[in-house]
C-alpha cells in the first residue's frame, strides 16, 4: 500500500505539515527509519524524536516542533495510540489468503460459504455450517458443524470453532485458539469433598473414595461483533446455554474463559486471566494480566482488576481493585507498605519483649 503524506493525514484526521506529496509506504521507529526510504518513524514523544535522522517524515505529537528535528513532513498525533491504532490499520494487509476455496479444503456440501470468502488449504468445515460473506478462514483451521461465522471475519491458522458456535461480524481470532470445547464439569454420587468443604468453610468430616461423573455440556459460544480472540484462547461451550462474550470486548491470548461466562461488551482481558464457571463480567471491564475469578461471580460494570488479582466475591459497578483476595487499590496499596514495615515492627517487638524481660528480673 502506497499513500501520500496529505492522504494519510486525512485518513487519520490529523494535521500534517511539509511535503504532503511525498509518498508512505509503512512505519518504523525513528532510530531505524531512514530518509527517503518510504517509511514514516513514530516519533510521538521528544524522548523518540531525538533519534531521529535528519530528511526523514514523521509522526509527532502535537506542539512538537517539526523543524527543530529537520523532518521533510510529519502528521501531528492530538492522542497518539489512537493516531497509531488508525496507521497500523492502514498498513495492516492482514493473512495472505487467495478469495476462493483451495482444492485441499474439506468442506461439507452442505456448508454455506459467502461471498468473496478466502478458504485456506487443509480448512475444514462440517455440516450445515454457514461463513460469511468476505471471511478469511487459515490454514488448518477447523469449523464444527452448524456453526455461524459472520461477514468480514479473520479465523487464523489452527483456530478450532466447534460445533454450533456463533461468531459475530469483524472477529478476529488468533492462531490456535479453541472456541466450544466441552466445559469442565463433574459430579459425585455421594457429596464431594469439595462440596463439603464450601459448606464447612475448611473442616474435613469424612474422607472417603470419590469417583466423577462428567456432566456433558449442551449449550454453545457466541460471540458478538468485534471481537477479538488472542492466541491459544480457550472458551468452552455452555452447560446448557451459552457461554457469550459481548460485541467489542478484546480478550489476549492464553486467556480461558469457563462453562456459562458470561462477558459483557467493550471488555478488555488480558493475557493469562482466568474466569472459572457461571461468572458474569459486566460491560467495559478491565481485567489485567493473570486475574483470576472464581465461579460464580458477578463483577459490575467499569471495573478494573490489576494484575495477578485473586476475585472471590462479588465486585461492584465501576471498583478498582488489586491483591489476592481483592480489596479495593488504595487498601491493597496501605496493605502492602505495612506489609514491609513488619520486619521492623518484629525487631522492634523483640527488642520491647527483651526489655521488659529485664526490668522484670531486676525487679
């Protein structure tokens, strides 16, 4: 792809300055970036801008001067992740699959394959299954039968959907991850000692040989519109209805999501977060890296979990919370600083518990 300077910042809708005909043809970093070589350098703080060569074009944010770092034209960023969300997209040319279906490809005579969509070689897609119109299914990847996967979607190389999964318009998913395999549900005859130790809050009564019965799971996965689904995700089907996750919600690889999830829209997950069964994750949360959140759970609306939190109870609308078990920021932050002043506090104890040891005896 090929863009002038002026095209790109109107596309972008930012302002630009310089030689707006000289032509773009992808990005780099600014220490990198060489004059004349089609690239334009990122450089959307001073602290990027220093490295940058003299005749080279650039991004730069605004109030940054183009001149005081010899540029031949730059776009100006007013919020530059945005600005660079837009660029990237520009330049992005997605996977390299031919529109059509490549003779290795199994496909089901009686799966439905829209309009203008890209099949990969050794794709297969069972019974009664329907691909939207503009799809690109990878190499490899595999769609169960009775599943729907909507208009202008990107199903990756090795992406397992299973049977009646439905998939929304515009999802992305990345490679390997596995939509609709079956969730993880047992049950004794007799009570578990799970269940016995939820019911006394820790105290064994009996110990006695437990065998498991799988409880199957009927229910499917949908997806809504803009999804994104990241590498080695694992979303398992419902019990009986359907785990669900909401349009616009962007979850990072190694993420799974249990039996009976239910996550809202404009939700972001990232990488390593764990929702076990029949919890609900409300709309615009934020989960960071390696949260995890017991079963059953409602967490509300707007809430941002940090890393490695530990959820074991309901979380209300719009909390910020950290630490394991999850307390609000600011506690877990007062938590952690008395927590490193214990070992003083334990000298300082020993040293009391020293002297009154001795005024006692001379006593």
């Amino acid at each position: 792809m090929t863009v002038t300077i002026g095209e790109l910042a109107q596309s972008l809708d930012a302002r630009a300055w310089g030689d707006l005909d000289i032509q773009v043809t992808g990005a780099g970093e600014p220490a990198t970036t060489l004059p004349d070589s089609g690239q334009i350098a990122l450089a959307m703080a001073p602290k990027y801008a220093e490295a940058l060569r003299p005749g080279c074009i650039a991004i730069l944010a605004e109030g940054m001067d183009p001149e005081a770092y010899a540029v031949k034209a730059a776009i100006f960023a007013p919020r530059p992740r945005l600005v660079m969300a837009g660029l990237t997209r520009a330049f992005d040319q997605g996977p390299d699959i031919d529109t059509g279906i490549h003779p290795t490809a199994v496909i089901d005579p009686s799966a439905t394959i829209g309009e203008n969509a890209a099949i990969a070689p050794f794709v297969v897609i069972g019974r009664c299954a329907v691909i939207g119109a503009n799809a690109r299914i990878g190499s490899h990847a595999s769609i169960g039968r009775n599943a729907r996967i909507g208009s202008d979607a990107v199903i990756h190389s090795g992406v397992r959907i299973g049977h009646d999964v439905v998939i929304g318009d515009r999802v992305f998913i990345q490679p390997n991850a596995v939509l609709g395999g079956d969730g993880f549900s047992f049950v004794t005859p007799e009570e578990s000692g799970i269940e016995e130790i939820r019911r006394t809050l820790g105290e064994r009564e009996n110990i006695t040989t437990q065998h498991w019965t799988r409880i199957h799971s009927l229910g499917t996965v949908q997806l809504g519109d803009d999804v994104e689904i990241g590498a080695n995700a694992t979303i398992d089907r419902g019990t009986i209805r359907a785990t669900r996750v909401g349009s616009g919600s962007k979850i990072d690889n190694l993420v799974m999501l249990g039996h009976n999830v239910v996550v809202g829209e404009d939700c972001l997950l990232c990488s390593q977060v764990g929702i076990a069964g029949s919890s609900t994750v409300g709309n615009r949360v934020v989960l960071a890296g390696k949260v995890g959140v017991s079963d059953n759970i409602t967490i509300g609306d707007d809430v941002i979990a940090g890393g490695a939190t530990k959820i074991f109870t309901r979380v209300p609308a719009g909390r910020v919370i950290l630490g394991n078990p999850a307390v609000k920021m600011e506690t877990q932050l007062e938590i952690q600083k008395a927590t490193r002043r214990l070992p003083r506090f334990a000298k300082q104890l020993s040293d009391l518990q020293e002297t009154v040891t001795r005024l006692l005896e001379k006593g």
